[in-house]
C-alpha cells in the first residue's frame, strides 16, 4: 500500500468469514456513492499487516481508519458522510 493512499480502501485478509461479508457491504455503499474502492490483502503486505494485524476488515479513507472488525451499514454510512465521502 503507498504511504498516501487516496479514496476509499478495504483491507481484508484471504480466508477472513468475516472480510468477505463487510466487502460485499462496502461494495454496495461504494456503488451507491459513486466512489471507487480498492481492497487489499493485508497478509500480502508487510506494512499493512504490521498496521493492522487481527484488526481487518477495516475501511480506510485517504488512509485513515473509518471503521473496522464487526461494522453494520449504518456505521460506515455515518462514518463517510463524516468525512464527506
């Protein structure tokens, strides 16, 4: 991951139950923003790994954490309209 990464991004882990379901979440919010999202693999990035470890799924915007682990729609709908997404 670059260290200024812009937009909208979900990190996950291949094989996490729990990263497939938020994706399919984030997907749909991501559509109905119009926004484009990026997911990445944190077991196939060191840093991201180190960042976060058990920690995912997590929604960074412009690489900062919005939400991350058991979130439901609502609280990534609160958190990018926070941050004017």
């Amino acid at each position: 991951m670059q260290e200024h990464e812009t937009g909208l991004v979900l990190v996950g882990k291949a094989g996490c139950h729990l990263c497939s379901e938020r994706s399919e979440l984030v997907r749909a919010e991501a559509r109905r923003r119009h926004l484009t999202l990026r997911e990445l693999d944190a077991a196939l990035d060191p840093l991201l790994e180190r960042r976060f470890g058990q920690r995912v799924p997590v929604v960074l915007w412009n690489g900062e954490p919005l939400v991350d682990l058991d979130f439901d729609a609502a609280e990534l709908r609160e958190a990018l309209d926070r941050v004017g997404a």
